[in-house]
C-alpha cells in the first residue's frame, strides 16, 4: 500500500479510537495531532529488538526465588522490567500489521475494538513506571492480571470480523487471512506465556514471603511459570475427553466413548494449558463426527480412541485420535485448517446479537468459550479449532495433520507434542 494511503487509514484508526477518549469539543485540536504522535511511537517501538527467553533461562529464576529474600526481589524486579520492555514492542508490532490491513477490515467495529484493546493495552505499559520497587511490581502484576483477562475476548472477536468480511461478496474471495491470523496468534501466545509466567513468579514470591521463606512450595515444584515439567498425560486426557462429551452431549444430546490408551506413568514437560486446547478441540470434531454418522446411518455410536506413545529419542509424545465419524474428503483436508471453515450449522445471527454474543458466554456462534474451551465450550461453529490448535502445537515444533480414513470410514488425528526442555525458546520472537 502507497505510504500516504496507508498514513490515511492509520489516521482513520487513531481516530475512531481517540473519538472515544476525547469526546469535548475543546479536545478536538488534540484529536486532530494525537493520531501522527501515536502512530510514530508506535513505529519506534516496532523498530526495537525482540528478546527471548529459554525453560533453562526461566528456571534459574525460579530457583533464586527461594534462595533468600532479598535476591528473591532482585530477581521478581529484573522479570517485571524484561516483561515491561518486551510486551510494548510486540503490542507494536501487531498494531502496524493491523494498520497495514485493507480499509475493509479496518472499518469492521470487530476488528477495529481488537485495535484498540492493543492499543490501549501498548499505552497502559508503555507509560507505566520502570520496576525499581516491589509497589511498581505489584502494579504491573495487576496489570498484567487485567490485560490477560480483558484480551480473552480477542480471538472471538477476530474471527466474528473476519467472518463478516468474508460474507462480503467479491472482497470476502479475494482475502487470505491465513498468513496474518498465524502471525497474530503467534505473537498472542507468546505474550501470553511471557505475562503468566510473571504473574505466576509474584505470586510465588508474595506466597514465599508471608510463608516467612519456607522451601517447601509441594507441587508448585513441578512448575517452572506456566510449564508443567511432570505433567500427567493420561489424567490430561481424561480431563480434555470429559469436556468434549460434555460439549457434545449438551448440543446433541448424545456423546460417544472416548477409549484413552495410555500409560499411568506417562510425564511430560509441557504447558498444560495448551494440551488442554488441543485436545479439547480435536475430541470434540472427532465426538460430532461420530454422531452425525450414527444418525446418517441409524447406526449406533462408535467409541472414539485416543492411542499415546512417547518417542524419547525424538523428544516427541504422539496422540493418534481415532473416530468412525463422517469423515473428510481428500480435498477438504487443507481447507480445514483454513481460519474460519466449518460445516457446522450455524445459526445466522443479525449484527447486533453478534455484538451481544461477545463477552457472552452462552453457546452457539460468537462466544468466547467456542475458542476459550471453557467449561462451557460450544461443540463447534467458529472453524478456528483445527488451524489453532495446530499453531499451539507448533509453536514449540510439534504438529498436528488429519487423515481422512475416508468419506463416512472417519478421520485420524495425529498430534505431536514436542517436550520442553531447556533449549526450549519461550518468547518467539515475531
Ligand atoms: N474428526 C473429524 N471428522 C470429520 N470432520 C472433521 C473432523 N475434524 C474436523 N472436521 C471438519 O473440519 C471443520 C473445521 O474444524 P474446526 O477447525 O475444529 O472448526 P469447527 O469445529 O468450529 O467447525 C469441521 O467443521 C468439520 O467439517
Ligand atoms: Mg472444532
């Protein structure tokens, strides 16, 4: 896009955003020199060196936080610091890839409130004092605390706007949002392990210091931030398999078996969180799957198998998930990691209920549970449930395919979870 095009759109973003600040008319001169200000801050930002971290990097961390007292601030404050530089650099990043989107997607109300809770949030830590005392800390944790909880409602609202473009007839065709979507979850999860994980250093810290410095911290040992180092697998999988049939059986009144083949033993170094996503999603396609095809054939409900083997010379656990569910055609394959495809019957919800679906949690089409696998997860709708648990497992070099067995013989789903280790980057730089 020609700089002068794109300055304008800029402009029009800065704008709707700053109408919202600035409502009096006597504030209208600022609104007219703000919009350049920001978007140069932004790009300067931009601009700045990205920095990563290792589980090795991070562990060392946790280790000194129970060394002594003193040291254990030291440390919670060179953490604060490293989060306070490094999320306004990646909040610029994606607030110039946004701004780089065609004026089609700028003006959709969607995808304009996910530009500004960026925005807002760049600003909010931007501004915010350096942590050089344990009061600035305490600040910037409840921050953090806040941002994490406020951009739940991110992903939903990406998807309920690209949707919407979509829908438009020529412009919705010419689109790939692929691309951008990956960059922006991407960057969504590592800003996301980098605040948790600091949200979780102050609360062991603060719980250490009024504990009076005991070492004994029982399972939280296990936990290196957010990564479960000894992470049960099958109890993981029970847990995901529990929340898929209960999602099925509430939207179809039924739900299949889930056979879970797995060792009692079996650990693995992960973030459980993202397991949890994964095979929530996969459990659930393949729970629906099965259920249609019972009824196309008046047949009975087949289980559905889950199968883990860990390959430790690979560094890799692998989850074969099995349904005798409608199935795939060859051809539907790729399109199914498309953002946004789904065959699920949707219901056509007029603008405004789309507007109230959000920050709603309800079921069918545009809650945020639908992405969130919160208790009560929709069974399906967004079409965002394979291409994202796809990046989950890539982010840290796993996979996951889908192999049509065939068209009414069901679907297999192999997902590749690569164990963190030490090397482990956590903050990939994007
Ligand atoms: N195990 C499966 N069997 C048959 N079809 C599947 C299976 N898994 C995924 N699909 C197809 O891929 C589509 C996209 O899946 P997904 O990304 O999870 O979105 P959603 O479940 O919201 O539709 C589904 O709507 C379905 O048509
Ligand atoms: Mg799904």
């Amino acid at each position: 896009m020609a700089a002068h095009g794109r300055r304008s759109l800029v402009t029009a973003l800065q704008h709707t955003v700053l109408r919202r600040t600035f409502q009096t008319s006597s504030e209208a001169g600022v609104l007219q020199r703000l919009p350049s200000f920001y978007e140069s801050t932004i790009e300067e930002y931009a601009q700045r060196e990205q920095h990563g971290m290792t589980l090795g990097q991070l562990k060392k961390f946790g280790k000194s936080r129970f060394a002594d007292k003193d040291k254990a601030t030291k440390r919670l404050l060179q953490s604060a610091r490293f989060v306070q530089r490094e999320l306004p650099i990646r909040l610029a990043r994606r607030l110039m890839d946004l701004q780089a989107l065609p004026h089609i997607f700028v003006t959709n109300p969607h995808i304009s409130s996910v530009y500004e809770s960026y925005w807002s949030a760049f600003e909010e830590l931007r501004l915010l004092p350096e942590s050089r005392t344990l009061d600035d800390e305490a600040t910037l944790s409840s921050v953090l605390e806040r941002l994490v909880e406020d951009h739940s409602a991110v992903i939903t609202r990406l998807a309920i706007g690209l949707r919407e473009v979509r829908e438009k007839p020529i412009v919705g065709r010419m689109i790939d949002m692929d691309r951008f979507l990956d960059d922006m979850l991407t960057s969504r999860v590592a800003r996301r392990i980098l605040a948790e994980n600091h949200i979780a250093f102050h609360r062991a810290v603060k719980a250490h210091h009024q504990e009076g410095g005991s070492d004994d911290d029982g399972d939280d040992d296990d936990f290196v931030g957010v990564v479960n180092t000894r992470l049960r697998v099958k109890a993981a999988i029970e847990s995901a398999a529990e929340q898929a049939t209960d999602a099925c059986a509430r939207a179809l009144g039924e739900a299949p078996r889930i056979e879970v083949s797995c060792s009692d033993s079996l650990l693995l170094s992960y973030v459980p969180v993202h397991l949890h996503y994964v095979l929530v999603e996969v459990l659930k396609n393949s729970c629906r799957a099965t259920v249609e095809q019972a009824r196309n054939e008046r047949g009975k409900l087949a289980p559905v198998e889950v199968r883990v083997r860990k390959d430790k010379a690979q560094g890799i656990t692998n989850m074969l998930v099995l349904d005798e569910g409608s199935g795939l055609r060859e051809d539907e394959v790729d399109r199914a990691f498309t953002y946004g495809w789904t065959t699920a019957i949707q219901p056509r919800p007029r603008q405004s209920s789309m507007l109230d679906a959000i920050g709603g949690d309800g079921g069918g089409v545009g809650t945020n549970a639908a992405l969130l696998s919160g208790d009560e997860a929709p069974l399906a709708g967004l079409g965002f449930g394979l291409p994202l648990s796809r990046l989950y497992c890539r982010y840290f070099g796993g996979d996951l395919k889908v192999l049509p067995v065939g068209l009414e013989c069901g679907t297999a789903a192999l997902i590749r979870f690569r164990h963190l280790s030490s090397d482990t980057q956590l903050y990939a730089p994007l």
